[in-house]
C-alpha cells in the first residue's frame, strides 16, 4: 500500500507541473531570456475564438513543443491547428521578444488576442514553403508591472508533407525574453545553418567549374561525344545545388523546388546512361532506351504532389521506381565491364558505384522508412557530418567529391591517350601521303602524240582515288583511273597496293588489267574499288573495259562503255572490253565520282548534267569548279586530248 501511495503521489506530482508546464516565466530567476521547450496546448481545427486570451484551454491536451504533432498522437492530421502557452513577464518596461524555431509550413501569431506576426506559409495554398525558419515577433509588454501574455499559434500544414517528415513545431529552441539576446541566438543559428549547408554549395560550385572545363575538352574535341555527356552531368549537379541554395533560403516554395529539382535530374542522368554506353562500348539496347524513357517520366512525380493526388513518401516512391533503373544498369555495366577485364570499367567501378550506389541506397531507405517506418537511422548515416572542419562533410558530399574528381581525373587521362593516338595517327598519314605523292604523279609523264592534264583534290590528307598513265614502247597509252571505297589511311594504303600492282604486271590490255588487279584485291581488304582501264593505240584506236566506275566523257559526251562488279568482291569475275576509233582532236575526260557527288550547302548535288557540260574543259577547269561546289569526297580528273599518230623515230 505504500509503495501504490508514493506511485500515485509521483503521478500527481507530475501531471502537477505538467499542467502548469504551458505558462513560462520571465520573473522567476530573473532570467533574461527563458526557453520555451515543455509543454503547450494544442487542439487540431481551426476557430477565431482561439486566440482570445480568455478562452478556457483547459481541456486541450498537452504535447511536446520542438517535435511534430504526428509522433504525438496525430499520424493521419494536416491542415489547420493551434497551440496555445501563457508567458509572464516583468513590468520593468523592457521589450520583451518571441523567437520561433522551425514550423512546418508556417504560422500567424497571435498575443492577447492580437496578430503580432506570421512566418512561412501561414494559411492554405498549393505552392507553401517548407518550414517558417526561424523568426522574431515583438510581444506587446504595457511596462505597467508584471503580466501574463497569452500566446497563441495558429498553424497550417500542407497536406502531402504531414507523414514524410511530421506537422507543426519540429524542433527545439524556441525563447522569449532579451531582443538582443534573442537576436544574437537568431544569428548564430543561421550562421550554423548556413555553415551546415556550405558542403553543398561548395559541391555546387565544384562540379560548375569541372563541368565547364570538360566542355572546353568537347569544344576542342567535338566528335567525342562524351565529354558533353559528363559536362552536362555537372552543369545539371550544379543547377540542382542552386536551387537547394533557394529552397534553403525559404525563397522557393517546395512544390516548384521539388519540380525542378527533378526536371534538372533528368539530363544528368540521361547525360549519364549516354556517357557510360559511350565510355564502355555498351550498345544501346531495347532496355537502355527503356531505362532512359523512364527516368524521363519522373518529373510527373512532381507533378502528382502538386496537384495532391500523391504524399510527399508516395512522390519520393514514384522518383525511386523511374531513377533507380538508371543508377542500377550504370553499376551493371560497370560491373560487366570488369569481368571482360576493361581498363575504362576497372578505373570507374568504385568511385561510381559509391556515389549511385548511395544514392541506390537513399532512395530505397526512403521508400522502406515510410512502409515500415525502419531504415531512419540507415538514412541518416548518409547525412551524418564526417569531417567538421573546414565546415561539415558528410558521407553524401564526400562520395560526390570522390565522383567528380575520379571522372575528370579518367577524362584527362582519356584526352591524353588520345592525343597521343592522334601524333601517331598524324605520323601515319604523313608517311602514308609521302609514299602516295610518288605513286601518284603530279606531273604527266611525256607521252608523244597524246596531252594528258591530271588534278588529284583528296578529302583528307590522303585519298582513296588513284590513276596511272603508263606510256608504251610501241607508242600506246595506258590510263588506269580508280576508286577505293572509304576514306582516310586505310584507303590510301589499298591505293599503295593497286598501284604497285599496276606497275609490276606486264599486262596491257584492259581486260587482262582488270582481271590482275582483282586478283591482288579478292580477300584482301575489306571494301572494293572501282576502276575504268583504256589502252589508246599511236593510231587511236581505243580498248576500254570498266568495273563500276564511271564511264569517261569524249567530246562532252558520255562513251556507252559496258560495266561489270568492282574489283575485290568476286575472284572469278569477268570484264568486257569495248573498242572505239579517236579522231584527232578528240578529248576524253575521266573522273571520280567526287565530281559528280560535290554536295553544296543547299543539299545539291553538282550532277551528272553539269558534269558532261564542263567535260570538254581543262583537268584544272573541271577539279576547281566540283571542288567550289562543295567537295565531299576525293576528287580526280584526267583529260586526254589526242594529236594523231607520229611518225616513228629512227
């Protein structure tokens, strides 16, 4: 029985001071200053008559201040309700000041019955801010003795926000009392919060600065597409840093700050699945597009917030089902990428996975905290401070400082390789544009009887076209005139080859040229070459056989020379000679179908009419005016004007 006595005895005691705990005093002690954390009245709803200093608050129940009203009996409640607590303070005729901390989504103010102030989004909208912050309200003190100030807050909360993260007062610390005092708390506070939030806008600014860097790499490397990938990734980084630096401020209402938060996610990670597929050789398939399609569709998250068709833990569930794909086949591939013992996969694995790993992980505590209300204290280790100085670094900072420095350090070393690759690349094309000068004459050979004019225009350093003009002892010509398929050094050396074939075989008849040639070709390399041989005897008599190429022009008109499959694609092929009588003063004209293909601005082609109509002109003529039009490919014209026959010398 004693021992149910001094139990019952401690009870009362303590709903005693409970009961009194609402009114808070600057007369005991003395004190300037007087926290107000304990416990207030409160009462879900909302009516006028609330704030009169006189309405009976007795049969409110009393909850703590500095946590929210949900873990506090009301999970389910969102909209309007008040708390109410009484302060005394001294009549010495000092003001006397309120400091709020944080309430979400705001409040108005009310002190014997009169509105001294409001903080935050203080009545009902679809676009509030997240939290009042930390404010200042003037109490109204009459300096006329002691009195007892009746406060009273009128609090909204927005809906979808309440079971995320709670309703009303969240946090510790409110005080009445001193203005400069108070005021003095009011700055430090924010000097910490603003200290708090450094690491992030450091990581903001960081990742601005690389990702500029990296877009003067792709502005001096314009093929390389993933140089702009990765620029995008941190210019997008850093967009979404400024605008948590808004949201922070309370500038920015959360709705929009969520919208856009998202809308600058979804170039970063779809700039991510291309630099990763660019990176490590990955093809885009049917699940990459459907990956990217996806993480595209998240900013409709924001959307069904706004509208209040989902909770803020429904719209964070919705992000996690469209992003995580995304961070999921990075680590993938990655992952893949090592077991095939790729350099590129093995350098990126650990500082990737890290950082969307984390995120991976963010996600999916966020999702679980809300299901099944574990996992809070996991998410709260990605958050927790690591490093306290210069200012604090968390774990999440720390593995996004680590991302950036290991792409850029794997950029560089990238831009260095292939510069590298492209001095021996140069290298090549100069020896290779060397051997082609001498395999390919710049001047005519002499060639009694006949005027021949030769301009070889190549695309790049070194081409693909090629010609030949082999004078005869018995006073004949051979002209061989060809294109291989492609462009660039592989070409060139496929060039190298015809021509060293041309000038090592005996043949001379067109046919016979034809058929050697695709012998040397056939399994050789991988495309196929075109190429028209004509032999024109001292007394013009013309044999001419062609295998794809285009047919030569005389006097301005095309010649009806039979066509058979290029060179290099059938080892059994076989050609057909046509034979035709030159008059003296006849002119013939071959060329590549760089001419005819020439490509202007507009799109147009130079054409085969404007070709015949400039065919009666110079080799020069004909090169400069294909070459002005727009030159796409190697351009080669040779003419051939024929004198007649000589008589032989002696």
């Amino acid at each position: 029985m004693k021992r149910t006595s001094l139990v019952l005895l401690l009870l009362a005691v303590f709903a005693s001071a409970s009961l009194s705990a609402q009114t808070f005093s600057l007369i005991t002690g003395h004190e300037p200053v007087t926290s107000l954390d304990g416990l207030w009245r409160f009462h879900t709803g909302d009516n006028p008559a609330w704030a009169d200093p006189n309405y009976d608050d007795s049969n409110w129940p009393l909850i703590r201040s500095g946590e929210s009203w949900t873990e506090q009996g009301y999970p389910a409640f969102t909209g309007y309700a008040w708390y109410r607590f009484k302060v005394e303070v001294p009549g010495d005729g000092q003001p006397v000041d309120l400091l709020l901390t944080d309430i979400l989504n705001g409040c108005q103010v009310y002190a014997n019955g009169k509105l001294i102030g409001s903080a935050g989004s203080a009545v009902a909208t679809r676009d509030p801010i997240w939290s009042s912050l930390w404010t200042m309200f003037r109490l109204p003190v009459s300096g006329k003795g002691a009195q007892t100030i009746q406060i009273a807050l009128r609090v909204w909360t927005y809906r979808p926000l309440a079971s995320w993260v709670g309703a009303g007062s969240l946090s510790p610390g409110s005080e009445a009392g001193d203005p400069n005092l108070l005021f003095h708390l009011l700055e430090s506070q924010q000097s910490t919060r603003a200290l708090h939030f450094v690491n992030e806008y450091a990581f903001g600014l960081f990742a601005a600065l690389v990702g500029f860097a990296i877009l003067a790499l792709f502005l001096l490397r314009l093929k390389e597409k993933e140089y702009l990938c990765f620029s995008i990734l941190l210019l997008a980084q850093s967009a979404s840093v400024a605008l948590d630096l808004q949201f922070n401020l309370g500038s920015l209402p959360y709705p929009l700050w969520y919208l856009l938060d998202l809308v600058t996610e979804v170039p970063a990670v779809i700039a991510a699945l291309a630099f990763f597929s660019i990176v490590l050789r990955v093809r885009r398939s049917i699940l990459w597009w459907t990956v990217l399609l996806l993480s595209a569709a998240c900013p409709f998250s924001a959307v069904l917030l706004y509208l209040q068709w989902a909770s803020a833990s429904m719209s964070y569930a919705l992000e996690g089902v469209c992003i995580a794909p995304a961070y999921a086949w990075v680590i993938s591939v990655l992952l893949t990428g090592v077991f095939r013992k790729e350099v590129s996969a093995r350098l990126l694995l650990v500082p990737v996975a890290l950082f969307y790993g984390l995120d991976l992980f963010d996600l999916t505590a966020r999702i679980v905290w809300q299901l099944t209300g574990s996992m809070k204290l996991a998410l709260s280790a990605i958050y927790a401070t690591l490093i306290s100085l210069p200012f604090p670094i968390s774990l999440d900072d720390l593995v996004g400082f680590v991302f950036i420095l290991a792409l850029l350090i794997f950029l560089v070393r990238r831009f260095a390789l292939a510069r590298k690759e492209e001095e021996r690349l140069a290298g090549e094309f100069e020896a290779a544009k060397t051997v082609q000068s001498l395999l390919i004459p710049a001047v005519s050979p002499v060639t009694p009887g006949f005027m021949v004019e030769c301009v070889y225009l190549p695309a790049q350093e070194v081409g693909g076209d090629f010609f030949q003009i082999l004078p005869g002892d018995d006073g004949a010509l051979l002209i061989v005139v060809g294109d291989v398929s492609g462009k660039g050094l592989k070409a060139a050396m496929t060039v190298s080859a015809i021509v060293g074939a041309l000038r090592a075989g005996k043949a001379r008849q067109p046919v016979q040229v034809l058929a050697h040639l695709n012998r040397v070709l056939c399994g050789q390399i991988g495309g196929f070459v075109t190429c028209c041989a004509a032999l024109i005897d001292a007394d013009g008599k013309l044999t001419i056989a062609n295998a794809g190429h285009l047919s030569p022009y005389r006097n301005g008109e095309e010649l009806p020379v039979p066509t058979s499959l290029p060179l290099g694609l059938l080892a059994d092929a076989s050609y057909e000679e046509k034979r035709l009588e030159l008059a003296p003063g006849d002119r013939l004209t071959f060329l590549s179908d760089g001419v005819v293909e020439a490509r202007n601005s507009a799109g147009e082609l130079f054409g085969f009419d404007r070709t015949a109509a400039l065919s009666t002109r110079t080799a020069e003529s004909i090169a400069s005016a294909a070459q002005a039009f727009g030159q796409d490919d190697d351009i080669t014209v040779l003419t051939l004007a024929f004198a007649g026959a000589e008589a032989p010398h002696a």
